[in-house]
C-alpha cells in the first residue's frame, strides 16, 4: 500500500457494496412489477377487445321474422259484471217451509225458489172472500128496496126523500162491495207470494236462510242472489291517449271484436265485441271506461272475475313481424341483432310500426326470412360469433 493512499474505515468500504446491491434488487423487482401489469393489461385488452370473428362463439337463441298480418289490440284488466242482479227477497212475512233450489243452480225466469207456510194468507182469504159474500147480500136487499121504493113515489105513497135515502145506501154498499173485492184480491196476492219464484234467469248464489226460519219483506239479506251469465259483460278501461282509435273504428260501423284472457295473458277464455263506450275520462287514472259484451256459451266468464280484455282495432297488413323479445332498445333508437351467413351477428337500427304481445311488427331493418336473435343480448356485439342451439334429432 502506497503511504501516500487515504486511509478508508473497513465499515465504509463494506457499506457501499451492500448499498448498490439493494438498489439493484429494488429495481429489478420494479421492472418485474412493470412488465407483470403490461402482460395483465394486454391479455385483459386482448380477452375483452379481441376480433369478434376469431373469439369464442356467443350461445345465443334466434327466430325467423315472417311476414303475414298482425292485429293491433288495446290490453286493459277488465270486471266481469252481471247484465243485471237480483236479490230474491220475501214480499211476505211467515216462516219459511220449503226450499226449492241447489246452490250455483241455473233457473229460469218462473222457476219455484222457496215456500213460506200458506195456511195464514189462506185463512185471510177465506176471511176476506165472507166479507165479500156478506156485503154482497146487503147489497142486494138495498138494491131490491130501491126498486120498491121507486113504484111508491110514482104512485105517491111515499116522499121523494126517502127514494134518495135509499139510493144512496145502494151506493154505499157498491163501494163496500169494491172495498172486499180488494180485500179478497190482496189476500189472493199474498198467497201467491207465500211460493217465492225466480224473478230472472241466471245462477242463484249461495242460500242465505235455511227452511224453519221467519223471513220477512223487511229483511235486507234477502233468501239468494240471482246474477244471469248468459250473456254477460266485461268492463275494461284504455288509455285516453288510444280512444280517438276505438272511435275511428266504431265510425265505420260494425262491431269490434273484443277477446277476454287469463291474467297471465296465456288462455283466451272467451269472444264477444265492444258494446259501449263511456261518455268520459277518469281523471284519477287517465282512463276510459269501455264495456264488452260475450254470450258465454260455455260460461267460463263469471260475475266479479278479473280478466285482461283485448280489444282489436287494426290490422297491419303483409308487416315483417319478429318476436318482441328480440327488439333492443338505445338512446339512438330500436335495434335488432340479426344473424348473418356467416354465423356473426350484425346489428341493425329498426323502426317499430307497433307491438302486439309477444309479437312486433317492424317498418324497416329486417326482411322476412332472417334469423334475429331473441335470447343471450346482452353478451353480443356487433361481429361477434354466434352459436345456435342445435335442432332435435328426428325420430325414426
């Protein structure tokens, strides 16, 4: 060693090394770091942003637009009312006997219902019909003595006023004679209501008053309930904004065809036609009032079910109809994923004509023929593979 070399401490000259090697290790576990996020970035780039065409195929289910015609219809929830209902009441009091109906039981107009007991309203007949009888006796003893009466005044036997008195004892017997006649009638009238009869046709409800019991007119329950079916109404609303087409049609005359379904829109349950319209709008809702008329041949509507009515107000003739589910909406407008020959979708802007249920009828973007994609949507984009579910092997 030259004497004339600085002297270094041994802790300086073993500290330097250990320090660069640290640097060292920091900045390659840095650059490590650094390369591992670009791999990461560019195969997550590479996963979401790869070519469409070369990427893995979308599962996705499509249907064939046709063309044809489509109806357009206005769906409201609807009541099923009764034309008219009727609460079979007793118009006499007494003690019901006999009840002559099942429960849920069609009748006729006339049909026997119930019977209060007879005996009373008989006995006041009877009572009434000897009054009758009596007075009419009395009648015509004064009737006889008037017409003696009238052969003494022409000869002069007797005065003129005694003719007078006796006439007006015949008239007053005329009258007592008409008082018993109603007497007699309305206990006639009672007796006749002592058997309670249909007043309507239509299904009698659930009985209300079992045989043994006193009914009586004043009573507000009434013995059942009468609602005919056949035919029967529905009352729907519509938006106000649609009624200036209910109108449009009715003008031309003729009957618009009005079908009642289910709730879940699944099962129609009958067919009938527009019947009247309300004369107003509900403010509350917004709403018109519309009613229905079915004859319910098979009486599957009935009084108080909730059903969905469609009232038909339009044809489309000879549309492209896809199914509603495969019609996307975007802030740019309607668009349908249609599937190419190739096998990729392509997305197309279509203008809507009007939507029917599950169906939609469309102006332009789509010919009949074309397969649209109506399930698997939201993983599409636009070139992107498409895989379809394979058709069923035929049976043999």
């Amino acid at each position: 060693m030259d004497a004339n070399d600085p002297i270094q401490s041994p802790e300086a000259g073993a500290g330097r090394p250990a320090m660069f090697r640290g640097w060292r290790l920091w900045a390659l576990l840095a650059a490590a770091a650094i390369l591992a996020l670009a791999l990461f970035g560019r195969g997550g780039k590479k996963e979401t942003g790869a070519n469409p065409a070369g990427g893995r195929p979308v599962p996705v289910v499509a249907a064939q637009a046709r063309q044809g015609d489509m109806p357009v219809s206005l769906t409201g929830l609807g009541t099923v009312t009764a034309l008219s209902t009727v609460t079979v009441k007793s118009r006499v009091d007494g003690q019901l006997v006999r009840v002559a109906f099942t429960e849920g039981q069609m009748v006729r107009q006339g049909d026997l219902l119930a019977e209060i007991d007879p005996r009373p309203f008989q006995v006041q007949l009877m009572q009434s019909e000897g009054q009758l009888a009596k007075d009419r006796a009395a009648y015509q003893n004064a009737l006889a003595d008037l017409k003696r009466l009238q052969g003494l005044v022409e000869q002069g036997i007797i005065s003129r006023q005694q003719l007078d008195t006796q006439s007006s004892s015949v008239a007053q017997y005329e009258a007592t004679l008409k008082a018993d006649q109603a007497q007699v009638e309305s206990a006639k009238l009672n007796l006749t209501y002592s058997r309670i009869t249909a007043p309507i046709a239509g299904r009698v409800g659930l009985r209300q008053v079992d045989a043994g019991n006193m009914v009586r007119a004043s009573d507000a329950s009434g013995l059942a309930v009468i609602a005919p079916v056949q035919p029967i109404n529905v009352v729907f609303s519509v938006p106000a904004d649609s009624i200036q087409k209910v109108l449009g049609q009715t003008a031309k005359g003729g009957k618009l065809p009005v079908e009642a379904w289910d709730r879940d829109l699944k099962s129609r349950l009958a067919a009938g036609s527009l019947a009247a319209i309300d004369n107003q709008v509900d403010p509350a809702t917004g709403t018109v009032r519309l009613k229905a008329l079915f004859t319910n041949d098979d009486r599957t509507l009935f009084p108080n079910q909730f059903v969905n009515a469609r009232l038909l107000v339009d044809t489309l003739r000879r549309v492209v109809i896809v199914p509603t589910a495969a019609v996307q909406h975007s802030p740019q407008g309607a668009f349908v994923y249609v599937v190419k020959a190739d096998g990729t979708a392509e997305m197309r802007t279509v203008e809507v004509l009007a939507t029917d249920g599950d169906d939609t009828a469309l102006k332009q973007g789509v010919t009949a023929g074309e397969a649209v994609v109506t399930d698997g949507l939201d993983k599409l984009r636009p070139g992107s593979k498409v895989l379809l579910p394979k058709p069923p092997a035929a049976k043999g």
